[in-house]
C-alpha cells in the first residue's frame, strides 16, 4: 500500500505530476506511464486510480480504507479494468472486450478507469483498435498506458497520452527499499550494487542459483589466497559448472568486481562503501593479499575478462586466464 508521499520519495517528478492533477482538477484522459521494469510504474497506477475513485481523498491522497480503495487493492473493483497480455501479446479481442464493458454505465459512477500494463506488447490490431478508442475520449474515463518501452508505441497514441517518464532508482534507495521488503542488509548492499531494479533485486534475492554466485565468489577469494595453485582447478570443478550460460557468467563476474572494490574500500577505510560487511575477516586478509594498485589491475582484468565473453570467446579460456591474472 502506497502513498503519494512515498511515491513522491520513488518517482519525485511523475507523483508530482499526478497530484497536480488533482490539485487544479485537470484529469487527463490518457497517461503513458514509461520506464524500466520495478521502477513503481505499477504502483503508481493503483495509488492514481484510487485518488480517481476514493470518495474521502484529501488533496490527492485517498483515505486507503473506505470501499473504493479496498475492492482497488484486492483487484475487484467494478470500474477499475486491467489488461495483460495473455501469453506474448495483447490482442485486438482484449481492446474489443474493454470498448463493449466501457458502454455500459459504471456500476458505481460515471467514472471509469483502464490500465494496459506492457502496453509495448499490443498487436498492431490492437494498437489501431485502441487508438479509435482514444480518439473519442469520455470526459469520465482515464487510460494509462504501462511500458517498459516507450518509443514501440504507435506515435498516434504517444501523442494522445500524457508521457510520464519513470526514473531508475538510486543505489542507495533501492537498499532502503530491499530492507524494508524484509532483506538482510549485506543482501540488500549487494543486490542494489548489481540492479537499480527493485523488482529483478527482490526475485535475486530469492533466487537460490543468485545466493550460491556470492558463495563461490568468496570461496574463489579464499582459494587465490590460501591455496594459489588450487585455483584452476576450482575454476574449472566448481566456479564453471554453476555458470552454464554467458549471461550467468557475467552476472560473477560482476559480483567478484565488486569485492574488489571492497578490497579498495577497505584499504582506504571507506567503512560506508562496503558491500560485503559480513565477510570482515576475509576482507582484512585480501587487504593484505592485494595492494590498492593490484586490486585495481584486478577490476580491470575482470573488466577485460566480461569484454571477452561479450565477444564469444570460450568461457572456460576466459576464467582459467583471468585466475592466473588474479594470483599475480
């Protein structure tokens, strides 16, 4: 449950936006709400849509607990209307369906509300279906269009829209966040170091194949310091076997340059930058292993190692080298 103060914290210019709506009493009857996946754009639609029906809002802020705004929140309101792609797309049958339930009057008022979420997935039909929709709007109904990408919608629809653009999220507020969804702190560093993603950050989070990238990333750690000549055979036995595919070994790679970033942090004493804050001991040991010039000779092996595997070169080729680079 959002409100427009939070969402104002997430998406400061688009909430703005959407209060002063309310505010001057100008509604507009169509908004393309655009930005990357986890970016609130969902939440935003919901917390609008029960600005638009909440019957005790104050300003912009619904009451959160009358009628409206529970049948919003359990998905049943009779005048809210969602539509989802149903398997790749949404097709022109799904505009058709929404066009006839829009003749009838609402059930409740006047007032109706649709929300398109992955708008970029309507077929061409669809879009041309909608668009005539759009084209003779009702004073008492408000679309909004949810898209991760914004510039495959039709032009003729961009411009009948209002373009609400949504931002990433910073490093530090997508920690907050991940925190406040119940993820451990060191958790929460890491993931926000890796996405600004909320929602790829919590499925990470929870994603057993992600938990063991951290594990092994230190076990290689403790591998290059205590038993050098043990590394490519780690590499080659446990570190290749859980990276089958080049976007999987990417996603290591991004989270050994990470600890070496760490290793910097701490040689610097950057208490605040570290992400790995329950790994102190092995920190303190790398420390001492890696001076700051080598640690950063590392990060840009692992730089050239990602550019490598980007450029198809075998992957086992790639890390059985980057080892050799790392014990220097």
């Amino acid at each position: 449950m959002q409100t427009w103060t939070q969402m104002k914290d997430i998406q400061p210019l688009a909430a703005q936006m959407l209060m002063n709506s309310f505010k001057k009493d100008r509604i507009s009857h169509a908004y393309l709400f655009q930005g990357n996946r986890g970016t609130g754009k969902r939440e935003m639609s919901i917390l609008f849509a029960k600005s638009i029906f909440c019957k005790n809002r104050e300003g912009a802020e619904p009451c959160q607990s009358c009628r409206d705004c529970h049948r919003i929140d359990s998905g049943n309101h009779p005048d809210l209307h969602w539509i989802e792609p149903e398997g790749q797309s949404i097709k022109k049958e799904q505009i058709l369906h929404l066009q006839k339930e829009f003749t009838y009057t609402g059930l409740e008022s006047n007032r109706k509300v649709y929300i398109i979420v992955d708008a970029e997935k309507m077929t061409v039909n669809a879009s041309n279906r909608l668009l005539k929709f759009l084209e003779e709007p009702n004073q008492q109904t408000t679309a909004m269009l949810l898209t991760e990408s914004g510039p495959t919608i039709l032009d003729t629809i961009r411009s009948r829209c209002q373009l609400l653009a949504f931002q990433p999220l910073n490093p530090l507020r997508v920690r907050e966040k991940l925190v406040e969804e119940g993820v451990s702190e060191s958790n929460a560093r890491l993931l926000s170091s890796l996405t600004n993603n909320l929602t790829e950050a919590l499925e990470m989070n929870e994603d057993e194949w992600f938990a063991n990238v951290r594990k092994l990333v230190i076990q290689l750690i403790e591998v290059l310091q205590n038993k050098p000549n043990e590394g490519l055979l780690f590499i080659n036995h446990q570190w290749m076997p859980h990276f089958k595919e080049r976007t999987q070994l990417q996603r290591g790679l991004d989270v050994l340059m990470l600890w070496f970033q760490d290793v910097i942090n701490q040689l610097l004493d950057r208490e605040e930058s570290i992400i790995f804050t329950t790994e102190r001991e092995n920190l303190n040991q790398a420390a001492m292993r890696w001076s700051r010039q080598s640690a950063a000779r590392s990060l840009t092996d692992i730089l050239e190692a990602k550019r490598k595997i980007n450029q198809n070169v075998h992957p086992n080729l790639v890390m059985e080298q980057l080892t050799l680079q790392l014990q220097r």
